[in-house]
C-alpha cells in the first residue's frame, strides 16, 4: 500500500492510498478518514455512486467533523477498475469506468477486472485491517445511487458481518432500472436471474434480510423516476418484513448537497449500532 | 444576473450565478449560500485563495451547516476576470486567472480588466444587495491564503462597512513574498510605494485599523516561510495596537482540509460581531 496524500482534518487524518489490487487486476486507489484515537475504532464503508472516485464524497460529503466526534474510521473505495488495460466505454457514463455497480462481473473481457463486488466486501477489509487500526468487528456500511444500492445488497448477503447499512438516494432495482439494466447485461449476461444477487428488491425477495436500514432521499432528484424509485424498495420491504425507515427530504436534489446535509444523521444512526 | 443553479442544502439554497461585470469587464461567476429565512440576513464575504474559482469553497469549505443554524449568507466570488480576451500568463499560477490579489490595477494591459478590488468592495456589493434578501447593514469579510489577504486589507480600509473580519493562512506581506511580489509589480508598477494600499502590513504601518482579527494559520502549511509568515501581521499588529487573535493550529496544512476544520469557528466569530 502506497500512501499518496494525508492530512490533518478536525484532528484526525484524511489520508488518500493506492494498491495493486488482484481482483481488479490494476491499481486502485482509496481514501481513509482516521478519527483521533487510542483504540482501534470501527469501520464505516462509504460506496460512492456512478462516476465518483474516491475523491467526491472526500470533498464534498463532510463527514470529517462528527465522524471525528463518534471517532469512526470513514472507508471511500473507488466505484470501478481504471486504466490504460481496463476494458471500457469511455462515452458511457453508466458502464466501465466509474460504474462499476459492484459486482462480480461473469462475461468477457470485463470479469477480468469488473468485481468490485469482492473488491469492497472482501479484497479492501483484509488490507484495511491489516494496516489501518481499527475493530472489524464492528462495520458499517452505506453510500449514494450506485453505491446506496451497494451497501444496501452487500449488507443484506452479509448481515453478520455488517452492523448498521444505510443509503442517500439507492437505486432500489437495478435489473429493471433505465440507467443500470443495460451495464447488468454486459458484466452479467444476459440471463436477468444471475443478476438477482445484485438487485435490493430481488435479494429481498429471495429470502435475503438486514436489521434495519435507512434511506434517504430527495424529492427534487432528477433520477427520482428513471433510476432510483424509493417505492419499490418500500413495497419490497413492505412484503418481508424488513425495517426500513425511509425519509423523503423535500426539495433536495442527487447532489452532495444533499448527501452532506444528512451526513451527520448517518454518521449518528449508524454510531448507534456499532 | 443569470442563475446557473441552486440547490437545497441543510434547509437553505446553495445558488451559482453569472453576471456581466463592468470593472473587470467579462462575465463572473459567484456563489451565494442563503440560509433559511423570514427576514434579510446579513452577509460575510469569502475570498478566496490563488488558483481558486467560488467553486473551491462551496465544495469543500463546510460552511453551510453553521451558517444555515446561524442565518447568514455567505458569498463567494471568483479570483479574477476570466476567459479568453482577458490578458493572462497560463503557465503562472501567480498571476492573472486565478490570481487577481484583490487589487485594481494601474498598468496596460492589466487595468482593464484587472480591478478586483472593486469589484468585491464595489460593484458585487451592489448587485447582492440588489438581487438578495440581505441586510448590508450587517457585513463581515473572511478568505483564505490570499483571499485571506484580501479580506484584512478591505476590512482595513473600510472598519465600518465591515463589523467582522478574519482570515485562514493569509498572506500577510505580499509586497515582500515570493509568490506575489512579481505580480504586484505588473498589476501596480515597479514604484513600490503604489502596493502599499494592497499589503495588510504596510496599511498598518500607514495608520490603517479594524476592530479586530481571527487568523488561523496551520504549523505544516508547506508556504508558511515562503508565502504566508504569520509573524510579519503579529509584529505589524503589535507595534500598532491593532487587536489579533493569532491560532497557529498544530498539524495543519494549507488546504481545505485545514479551511473547513476552523471554519464554525470563524463563522461564530463573525456572528458574534453581526
């Protein structure tokens, strides 16, 4: 691990580091909040959505401040393989490079790097474990679209490992959504039942369950209809019986405008659980 | 004035808007933050630092949480006159775009369009009072690096237009500094005695004073000899009987990352003065 930048921030260190991953195949670069300590700390993971780095939520997303106060190490992965040898479509804002929706991906030539899946949920634990102090026994994870509905499927397969999950504005069911459906079938082919392992509602329509989750989201948001559609994971939830509080903010937008301004009732929510 | 967008943050408005500005005659972008209110609220100016647009702090200055609790606007203009007929040295961030050092200038081809210190302490004054709900009776002045500069200098020169005024890591003599001596000398003159209205210490020396300072400067702030030297304003202030209150914050560098860590601080400051 490579430390490319850190920094002093509400007395605790933003740092900024980069890997050779395996199961992406290339360099992957992450950032980590470490709050002041003198214990280990917990773990909160942040998924960012499509065409965020690690960087949009680091500049914008203001969790510095009461992650500091909760003293909670906060973990901002990239959303997808990047480089000169990664297949991409670089006039897609929904597929390759900053979409990398984690999955695993299972068709040619993208299962070669496309796993972002293992890449957040396996890959990045282990190093973050080993070189940053803090307690995997208690995680956290939430994020923003794309990465929303990461966190929310990533915590419904592992709610052992996972204490809290939270989301701004999911996409609630990727397979069916306008903009996701389409980058589904390129890393997952085209049969849509491999691709129920990596959509919210379907998991919870298989049985799949987490405590409790909250959500997020602004009324004002463009993809309110075509992409993200909060009712469906409400029906979803609804049907088995899984708690959600889900919060309609009116008049905020898809923006880190948003995602900041209700930072800290996450930060808070999830503290609670871990 | 045309708005280029507004967002709802932390219950108020984040807008970006463009207007034709006769003293540095092209267009200027400029941020304003409007809290939640029923009645005008007064106003605290951000200028920012070199190679800055409104746009740095609006993304990561972490303002809008206290200043919405708090019911002041924040407005944020641009660093200089943009765009492709305004007179520019692209390969130095020092000078031109990105760099206007809050001065009018005196010399070809820069008077033309050069004149950011009018424009902030003049004409943008005139178009927020006009366009916005604010009580310019209430006015407090703030930036950071040469914004920081700037702020001191125009609250030195207009103590009572302004009730507040403080600084992150300012330039404190740029007369005599590395990175803006050689500027002043284009936008001024070679006659050093025309950049004395535009050098925090040299206003003190001539008589200038304001009620009083808030500096915060970082102790690892990589400019801290070269640029910034804290203790050219502290000597300058004591040997004038000018109030400061001088932080140097243990750790911190130059960046936003040290900007938004003591920004509720200098919020709260200048409200206590508003």
């Amino acid at each position: 691990m490579e430390t490319i930048s850190t920094a002093l921030s509400y007395g605790g260190t933003q740092g900024v580091y980069r890997h050779m991953s395996v199961v992406t195949g290339c360099d992957m670069t992450f950032a980590v909040f470490m709050p002041p300590h003198d214990r280990p700390v917990p773990v909160l993971w942040y998924l960012s959505g499509l065409t965020c780095t690690h960087a949009n939520v680091m500049d914008k997303g203001e969790y510095r401040r009461v992650a500091a106060e909760l003293g909670v190490a906060i973990v901002c992965p990239d959303t997808s393989p990047r480089g000169a040898d990664i297949p991409d479509e670089a006039d897609n804002w929904q597929f390759g490079s900053g979409a990398g929706f984690y999955v695993d991906a299972t068709q040619t030539p993208y299962a070669e790097n496309y796993n972002m899946y293992s890449y957040v949920s396996e890959e990045l634990p282990a190093l973050i474990a080993a070189e940053f102090d803090v307690d995997m026994s208690r995680q956290g994870i939430f994020g923003h679209s794309m990465g929303g509905h990461g966190a929310l499927t990533i915590a419904l397969k592992h709610p052992d490992r996972y204490k809290s999950a939270s989301a701004f504005a999911p996409i609630t069911q990727p397979s069916t959504a306008d903009w996701s459906s389409g980058s589904l079938a390129k890393y997952l082919g085209d049969d849509a039942s491999g691709w129920r392992q990596y959509d919210a509602v379907a998991l919870l329509e298989d049985g799949y369950r987490f405590d409790d989750f909250l959500v997020d989201q602004g009324t004002a948001d463009s993809f309110l209809e075509s992409g993200l559609r909060p009712w469906l994971l409400e029906e979803a939830c609804k049907n088995a019986g899984q708690k959600l509080t889900l919060r309609m903010q009116e008049g905020y937008d898809h923006s880190y405008l948003f995602v900041s301004s209700f930072m800290e009732d996450h930060l808070r929510w999830h503290m609670k659980r871990l």
